[in-house]
C-alpha cells in the first residue's frame, strides 16, 4: 500500500521560534533580491533597504556584539543565497531560508570561540 502524503502538509512541526527566524529570513532574501535588482538598474536603495539581520540574530541567540565582518559575511551570503532563484517559487525560496538557517548556526559556533557568545 502507497501512502499519498498532501504537499502542502509540513512533514514535521518546527519549533515557533524556528518557524519565525525562517520566516524572516525568506522575507530577508526577497528583500536583498529586490534591492540588488534595483542596484543593478542604478537605482539607489541605500535608505530604503529593511535589515532584518539584527533581529534574526537576536532570536537565533547571537548576542549584541556582533562585528562588522558578521554583517559583510551575512549580506555577502544572503546574496548568494538569492541570485539565481525564482522568488515565485515558494519552495525554493524556503529552500535557501533553510540553507541561510544552517549557516547560521555554523556561523555562532565559530564565533562562541571568537568573540565569546553563549
């Protein structure tokens, strides 16, 4: 007998908090996406560009004493993240949250050592 499971169904409950930084993150990406689309048009978007990186290390527990290098790395990475997906879909878009997600906690891991965040 083949179980059909329904995609639309998450396979598993994630945690609130986690639910929360994913979903900032993905708003982030669209974001970064945006703008860098309107950079390359030679728009400026200096002013208008909204940074969620501060509250997303916040909840994932990062501290208050980030350093500049974290901010350049974060963006840096985000950019990556976002330069060749369709933002339509939905899945991917998650997909490379997910991805910002995991590489985030292999940032905080190396800077516990660094900088001494809990």
């Amino acid at each position: 007998m083949k179980i059909k499971i329904p995609k639309n169904l998450p396979l598993i409950n994630l945690p609130p908090k986690v639910e929360l930084a994913l979903f900032l993150i993905k708003t982030e990406l669209k974001n970064v996406r945006f703008t860098n689309d309107l950079n390359e048009k030679d728009i400026d978007t200096y002013n208008g560009f909204l940074d969620l990186s501060t509250l997303i290390s916040s909840i994932l527990g990062f501290g208050n004493n980030l350093p500049d290098e974290f901010k350049e790395w974060y963006f840096d990475r985000q950019t990556q993240l976002v330069e060749n997906i369709d933002l339509e879909d939905d899945q991917e878009l998650l997909g490379q949250a997910l991805h910002s997600y995991v590489d985030l906690g292999v940032k905080k891991q190396e800077l516990k050592t660094e900088i001494g965040i809990h």
